[in-house]
C-alpha cells in the first residue's frame, strides 16, 4: 500500500501560502499522488493530483520532489474558506485507495 | 448530472436491525467505493468495487456486505446493526485502471450519518 504521513494539524495566516507536507516513500513509480479535502463534515472534494513533475491548477500546486517520497501542497494565497482537512492519499495497483487521517489546517484571520 | 447519490440523510437504527445504504452515480464510472468516518478520524475504506459483478474488501469490512449488479448502483447492507457502526458513511466514484484512464479523481455524495442505539 502506498501509505502517507502527514502532520496532524497547522496554522497559516490568512492570504499567506499555506504548504502542507506529505510523506509518501513507499509509493510505487507509476503511482499518482493525490490530494483532497474535507471541509466541515461534507464529503471530500479532490484538489489535484501528480506523478512526478509539479503541477499547479485554479486551487492549488504540487510540488513533488525528484524522489517522489515526499510532496508538498500550496495554496497561494489562503482565505478562511481553506479552513479544511487535508488528505494525500495514494492509489494502489489493485484500486484500494486509502484515506490516512489528514492534516487539519487552520487560517487565521 | 446528478453526480454521486446517497440515501438516505440521516438514520437511527436500533442494535440488531438491518437496513441498506443506497449509493448511486450518474458518471457512468466503474469504480465505485464506501468508506465511514468516525468522530475526529479520517476516512477509513469498507468495500470497493472495480466494475459491474466484481467487489473486493477494504480496511474495514467486517459487518457490512455490499452487491454490485449495475455500473450505476452500490448499495451497502448492513445486516445486523451494532453502535459501533455509528458514523457517517460516504459512497464515491472515478474511473477505473480497469478501464484504461489512469487519471481518476473521486467524486463522492453528501454522506449518510447513521446512529445505532
């Protein structure tokens, strides 16, 4: 399984960068690294995903590191509504797709 | 599209009684899975399906079957409830590898939460 680590929670000033590390060096060379998020109790919404090179798209970047064991989540210029559980999750071979606990980010005003 | 489906809302069964959780999807997507999330945890995988007739257990799957006859449909069956199966239960869909999309992003209901007394 491609199994993550990720901080428990974090603190980002309002329209500062708010990166969330994800530690992920057991993940396979054609596995893609995706993140999602939970606000509140609704269901996860997906953020972005990546294999090897940086990807940036409307919500956030990804910046993953040359040995694809860690990778980091940037949210250029966070508001409140960031305020969420951020989960990096791994696809396995056989599609068994693994929620860890998620790193719980907090924007202050 | 109405996307991923869940019903119901909310349900409070007592121990011992059965019931389903429906689950549907509009996406016309071969994966389709069911996770619960307890209080202050992160989403924990019950069962999850790879395409039509085919299903496969996930971390936590003790107590709960699941059948998968339509692309559309993937109901979870509770089959005699206990209180350590309250929490909210969340149904989602992508793409499958089967299918030859290696790009696939989940896209997942509203969440039924359930209460068992």
């Amino acid at each position: 399984d491609a199994k993550t680590t990720q901080p428990t929670s974090m603190d980002c000033a309002e329209g500062r960068a708010a990166n969330l590390p994800c530690n992920h060096s057991t993940i396979s060379g054609n596995e893609y690294v995706y993140w999602y998020r939970q606000i509140h109790s609704q269901g996860p919404q997906y953020i972005i995903h990546g294999l090897k090179n940086n990807e940036t798209n409307e919500m956030a970047s990804l910046i993953i590191t040359e040995d694809r064991k860690s990778s980091t989540l940037i949210l250029p210029h966070a508001t409140l509504r960031d305020t969420a559980v951020y989960y990096c999750i791994g696809r396995n071979r056989d599609d068994k797709i693994i929620f860890g606990k998620g790193t719980r980010l907090h924007i202050l005003p | 599209n109405a996307g991923v489906t869940q019903t119901p809302k909310f349900q409070v069964l007592k121990t011992g009684q059965s019931m389903t959780l429906q689950c549907a999807q509009d996406m016309n997507h071969e994966y389709m899975s069911w996770y619960r999330q307890d209080p202050g945890m992160g989403l924990r995988l019950i069962h999850y399906s790879v395409g039509a007739g085919i299903t496969d257990q996930g971390e936590v799957p003790n107590g709960y079957n699941v059948s998968r006859s339509t692309t559309e449909d993937f109901p979870l069956r509770l089959l005699s409830a206990a209180p350590s199966q309250t929490s909210v239960y969340f149904c989602a869909s992508s793409y499958s590898r089967l299918a030859g999309t290696p790009i696939n992003e989940q896209f997942f209901g509203p969440g039924t939460r359930l209460t068992v007394l």
